[in-house]
C-alpha cells in the first residue's frame, strides 16, 4: 500500500497490537472473525464501495458495519473493522487487504506467544517456493474456477502434520482468497509481515550454487549496513542465475548475475 492506505494500515496495526496483547483475547477466533468479514464486504461490490469511500462520513459506515457483523463476530474483531472503516484508504481493494493483514497478524502474535514465530515464518517462505516451482501445484492453487474450499483443501492436505499448524491456517488463508497476487506471492508476503514483527526484512537470495555460510554472514552484513537492520536471508537454487546473486528485499532487487549484466550491455549497445 502506499500513500494515504500506508498511513492508515500502520495506525490501525498500531491499534491491533494493543488489542491484541490482552491475556484472554483468543487470537485464532479474532483471525477467523476478521477472514470472515473480509469475504463477506468482498462478496458485494457495493458493500466495498460504502465502506472504502473517503467522502462518505465515518458514522455511516461504522453503522453499517454494526448492522452487519454486531453480535456475530467478537468485540476485537468488531472493533478493528471498526477501527479500518473510519480511516481513509487509496484504493477500495486496500480496506480489503487491511482487514486481511490484521487477522495475519492475530495469527502471527500467536506464533509469537508459542515462540514459533521464526519457524512460522522459515515455512511459509518454503511453502512459497514449494507452489512457485511446482507449475502443476501453482496451477491448481490459481484456477480461477476452483472454490476456495477447494484451494484451501489442497494446501491443507499438503501440509498437515508437516507444518506448524499456525502455517498451515496462514497458508489456508493465503490461497482461499481471490487477489491480484499469485498464491506464492501471497504466503511470501505474509512470510514478510512475519519478518517484520521480528524487527528484520526478508531477504530472498536466489544463486545457481549453494552460498557458503561465511558468504551469508558477508551478505547479511552488506544488507544491514544498507537497510539499518537486520534481514533474514532465505536462499533458493536457480540454475538461471549465472555466475552471480539476484536478491530481493521488499520491492528492491539486487540483479548481479552474468545473464543481467550482459542484458544490460545489450540494451546499451542498441541505444
């Protein structure tokens, strides 16, 4: 998100870590709650536009989302919607993605308490990769004319009892919903949410060779010099990338392989 929705996201995340630290808050419900009232704005056109539009006051649509979901989902879930709805947002799809990330997040703070967090995270990053190389997999997860009951039973099969049952809801969740984002796009970008609450930004290092770990510390040291704070390097094998590293952090890429460089050559060569 960027702009105003960036300012917006950050304020009502600021208010889910507050709700969200009460002892007798059940966070996998309060997720759950908020998967639940996404889909169902997302199910009418109309709905999204009410509650998206900057110019219609906040009182209106704060009682439209009371109609709604008061006394059918908890009072946290109710209340960050709440919370979602009385702030203004860029595009109407980003009303739908704040409510998505603040059930993430329940479900990452709950990794955080069963002090799974890292593992959490390490797994979507593979599960990610996992759908990214397997056209055959990436395909089914992306049929448009598949259900999402039947998207979410694919992945659930595929990682039950292999998996932090936290990754699994989380990856669940990442292939149900309909987005402009490829289903691995999205488990790696909830991979990043999970990095972020660890203070650190995700890096993904794609080499034709496997790096030596004295390679990964330089290279991690390189990335926090530039950034001002730790990154998680995950590593892939691409037998693509020549003699070199394409590293992506966030929107950021970092292309040094042979491929590129001769590519770039080329493009000059012709101006």
């Amino acid at each position: 998100m960027r702009g105003t929705s960036s300012t917006s996201l950050r304020e009502v995340t600021q208010r889910s870590e507050q709700l969200l630290r009460g002892d007798d808050v059940v966070l996998g419900t309060v997720a759950a709650d908020l998967f639940g009232i996404a889909d169902a704005i997302d199910s009418s056109n109309q709905l999204v536009r009410t509650l998206s539009d900057g110019g219609r006051p906040a009182e209106v649509k704060e009682s439209v989302v009371r109609s709604l979901f008061e006394g059918k989902v908890g009072p946290v879930a109710l209340e960050l919607t709440l919370e979602v709805v009385r702030r203004r947002w860029s595009e109407q799809e980003d009303v739908l993605d704040a409510l998505e990330q603040l059930g993430v997040e329940a479900l990452l703070e709950q990794a955080s308490r069963e002090d799974a967090l890292g593992a959490v995270e390490e797994e979507l990053f593979q599960v990610s990769r996992l759908i990214e190389d397997s056209g055959e997999l990436s395909g089914a997860l992306d049929d448009a004319r598949g259900t999402p009951g039947r998207r979410e039973g694919i992945i659930t099969r595929l990682l039950e009892g292999r998996a932090h049952p936290l990754t699994v809801a989380l990856a669940a969740r990442g292939v149900e919903r309909r987005s402009d984002l490829k289903p691995a796009r999205r488990l790696l970008a909830f991979a990043e949410i999970a990095s972020a609450r660890r203070r650190r930004l995700l890096a993904v290092v794609a080499s034709a060779r496997p790096l030596a770990p004295e390679q990964l510390d330089r290279l991690g040291s390189i990335l926090a010099g530039i950034y001002g704070r730790e990154v998680q390097i995950n590593t892939e094998l691409d037998e693509d990338v020549v003699g070199g590293l394409r590293i992506e952090v966030g929107d950021d890429l970092y292309d040094a392989t042979v491929l590129a460089r001769l590519a770039q050559a080329r493009t000059r060569l012709v101006a």
